[in-house]
C-alpha cells in the first residue's frame, strides 16, 4: 500500500473545484440582498411535503439537493415531534457543556427565553395601505423587546431536499425593517407564545424554539387544545458584516464570482451547523 | 467589516461535515468491491437520457445529486460532439504544457495511443458456458497489448445528473478478468477502433477517445457511415492500492464509516477531476 499523503494533488488542474452548492445559495442571497437592508438569513430544519399526498417529498435522487418547490408543488414544514426537539435540545447542550472550558472565542453559550409576539394590522396614516407589524414582547414583564417592532417581509427561500436524513431544511431570507410601534387601541390579529432556547456562537444562533402558534384573537376556538410547533432554526446573527464581505469581493463585477472568499464560507459554515445538527442528533424519524 | 479568518469555527462542533456526495460514492464502491479483484472504477461524461422522451433528463432540482436511473427510465449517453473533444483536448494539453517545468510527480503527461478492440463469444471447453471476450491489439503493429485480453463485466453504475452543466457523468465499477486468448479460428462478433490521448496524473488517467463504433463483422452494413463517438473517461488508475486503503480503514467494522480517511480522499480526487473538467471546459452545448 502506497503512503498517500501531500504527494496527491486534488486534480489535475492542482485544486479542489469549487463547493458549487455552497456557491449556488451564496449566489442567490447576493443577488436578492445586495441592495437591502435589515436582512434575516436563516435556515429552518422540518420536512418538504407534497401539497397533493401531504407527505414528505420522494425523488428519486439519493443526494441532497436544492429542489423546485413551486415545480413541485410542496411546502415546508418547519416542525418536529417533542421527543426529536429533546434530542436536539441534548444534543445542544452537550455543545455547551464541551466548549465551557474553551477560550471564550470558541465556546457555545446559550440564554432561555421567553417571548410573545402579537401581529398587528396597521393602517397606514393618509393611504389605504396596511403593513403587517409584529411586536415582541419579553413574557414576563410585557415590555417590548429592543428592535420588538418590526415589519417582516419574506424575499427568498431555498428549499433543500435530503434524502436518507431525517431532515429537510429552508434556507429563507427575509427582511425585518424596524418599524414605530402600532397606535394605541389597535387588537393584535394574532398571538404566538415562543419558549426558546438560544445557542450562540461567533456569528450564528440556533435557536430551538417551541411555539404555542397562533390563537386567533378575535374568534378563539378554546375548543381545539393549542399544540406546541417545535422548531429549529439557525441563524447568520451580522447579516451586515456578512453583506459588507460580500460587498467587497463581488462588487466589482456585480456579478458570481468564481472565487472562494469570506462570504462564501460564512454561507458554508452555516450549511455546515444545519448539515450537522441533522446528521449528529440521535432520534426516532417522524412517523 | 470584521476581519473574518484563523476564528471562524467550521461549525459549533469545531468540524466540516464529511462531504455526503463522496461518502455515498466510496460506500458504494466498498460494498460492491471490498470481495473482488481486477477492478476498474471510471467517470464517463456524457449526458442522461430519458428513454421515453429520448431527450437529456430534466428534475426540477439547481444542484448535481445522484439519481436513481432505473426509476426514472434513464440510459447513460457516453458521447459528445467532435467541437466539444477538440475542446476538452485543447483544455488538456494546456495542462500538461502547464506542468511540465513541475516536479515530476505533479506533471500531467499524455500519450496517443491506436488501437482495436475485438470481441469475441468463447465457448468454454467441457461447458456450455460463452464467456465475452475483448481482446485489445495494437492498431499498428497489431500485437495483443499486455494484459489485452479479458472478460470485462458490469458491477454497479452511479448516475450524476448535473443541472446547469453541459454534462452529467456515470461512475462505473467494472472488473476486466484476465483471460487467456480465444482459440484460433473464432471470429470476433464486432470491431472497435479507438484512437486515444491517454492523459496522466498521479493516481488518475483521462482517457480522451474517438471510437469508431462496432462494425459487425458478421454483417456489415457498408451503407450507413460509421459515426465516430467521442469520449472522455476520468479513470482511477491503481485500484489495487485504492482498495487496500479501503481494507486497511474500513475492514475493521466491516461497515460504512464517519470518518474521512485516504480512501474516501482518492474518490474525492476522482470527482474533483471529473467536476472540473466539465466546468473549466468551454464550448456550446449539445443541441
């Protein structure tokens, strides 16, 4: 047996190619966020479901890949049962517990919180126009949290289908302009209790949030007993430090580049804590 | 703009996920060959074709995955136009042209090579049995090429659809048995003429071949053309060695493994090459 070793280049050509699905999702948040600001990119694990069988996606693929939901006519469901989000929350904390004794730079802290968000309606002062706030409020204390009042607005997702995991994921992109709060007398529309636990490390969060979803305000139906959404998402906390990177290396050109720089590995080490959180957590599928 | 660099972690494990794409295919390749001797694994470009529509496959999915080719009705089309070999070929010669002020062990270095396949059914002496024989001679001097002779059969394929590339690819383990020649008299079935630039590097060989396709000895059709086909083959050249290193890593647990080691390593290095060739070369698409 021959001791491989440094002697064995990558390729001919001397380099690795180009991680082109890392690229494909650095590509399209470039494209849609170049000129916006207040931007959120997250990306949310649950399952692709075909709106006709309302069961999860089968391709015949055995890879993961970005799939055409709209072609395909799916929807994603950003939700897992309580027993999967135990696993991930283990899992999680067992990341904190390892990385305690690390310099401060490499460990994962985590913060428990409880919020309330209310969804106003707001008319727009001199014009027709309504705009949907939401308002985040701590649970406790009612106060409205630093930058609560925002106007969300959905810009793009990219649906990743994952054969043999568990797991799908969204990657969303979205903006949350901050907003003046809603005028005095104005009911919310809806309200949603969120109980999450909030994994910080360097530039992302994953937050693993269980969501008491939405009781109509206005029509309750205490009839029907409020199910908890479980959800995971993780999250690119300075959208403007990465948009800055971005910036800087594809400004240029204003078009995709055919380099590996800093804001595509940001997007790559995104990709990577959601492909590892699937891979790593140790549960039953959904049935 | 943050510095980004030495403390960006890969992800909240500390780690990059091991790349599924190659695990998948080094998992394959150890299942079906971990048993076998006279082994040869090959990427060949060329496109998947829809057997119904007879046109090039078309998912609605934006990233290269493995597709399950029976289930979607496909055959694999190991061909191009002649505009895209010359393309390939100026691409490869530049390459060797490139390295060849390297160090010996980096430079790409090439050969042209004529010769004919003859195939032969060989009836086996005392059985029934007619095992397929090719037998490879020198186009010139029309000597039999070391280890020329052999039973070539077919043990697994690994379909690559490639959206948004001019190619996808099919990775093939084969073994080519050595036979000894088939008895005086026996007429070969049909003919095959390859003229081939045989281009090396380290553990890889790219095999640029126009074939002169079967002409049927029996009966020839001396009407139709014989349309050259032109192929490009991306070839692990020492599989003894590659699959020593899968025995040596993965023969323990006798299972598919989490770690990524020289053998999932040499895989990679076969799809880099195949990755790049397909998207460093430049020229129009098939119609």
């Amino acid at each position: 047996m021959e001791e491989p070793g440094a002697l064995m280049a990558r390729s001919i050509f001397g380099v690795d190619p180009l991680d082109d699905f890392a690229v494909l999702v650095a590509d399209c948040i470039w494209e849609h966020c170049r000129n916006l600001s207040d931007i959120e990119i997250e990306a949310k694990i649950g399952l692709l479901i075909d709106r006709n069988t309302n069961e999860r996606l089968r391709l015949p693929v055995y890879t993961e890949t970005v799939v055409d939901a709209k072609q395909l006519g799916l929807r994603f469901e950003s939700n897992m049962t309580m027993e999967q989000h135990r696993c991930f929350n283990q899992l999680l904390n067992h990341v904190v517990a390892f990385t305690a004794s690390m310099p401060p730079e490499e460990r994962v802290t985590y913060r428990h919180q409880r919020e309330v968000d209310y969804f106003y309606d707001e008319r727009i002062p001199g014009s027709g126009n309504v705009v949907h706030l939401r308002v985040t409020r701590d649970a406790v204390t009612e106060q409205i949290k630093p930058g609560g009042v925002v106007a969300k607005k959905r810009i793009a997702d990219i649906n990743v289908y994952a054969p043999n995991r568990p797991f799908d994921y969204r990657i969303s992109i979205n903006t949350e302009t901050p907003m003046p709060p809603p005028r005095e007398g104005n009911e919310p529309t809806f309200v949603r209790e969120k109980d999450r636990l909030s994994y910080t490390h360097q530039n992302i969060n994953v937050d693993l949030t269980q969501v008491l979803l939405p009781n109509r305000v206005r029509a309750p139906d205490l009839s029907q007993p409020r199910e908890p959404v479980h959800e995971l998402e993780v999250e690119i906390r300075n959208t403007v430090d990465l948009m800055q990177h971005a910036h800087y290396y594809r400004g240029q050109n204003n078009s995709a580049t055919q380099d590996w720089t800093p804001f595509e590995d940001m997007i790559m080490i995104l990709l990577n804590n959601v492909r590892l959180l699937i891979r790593y957590v140790r549960c039953k599928p959904r049935d």
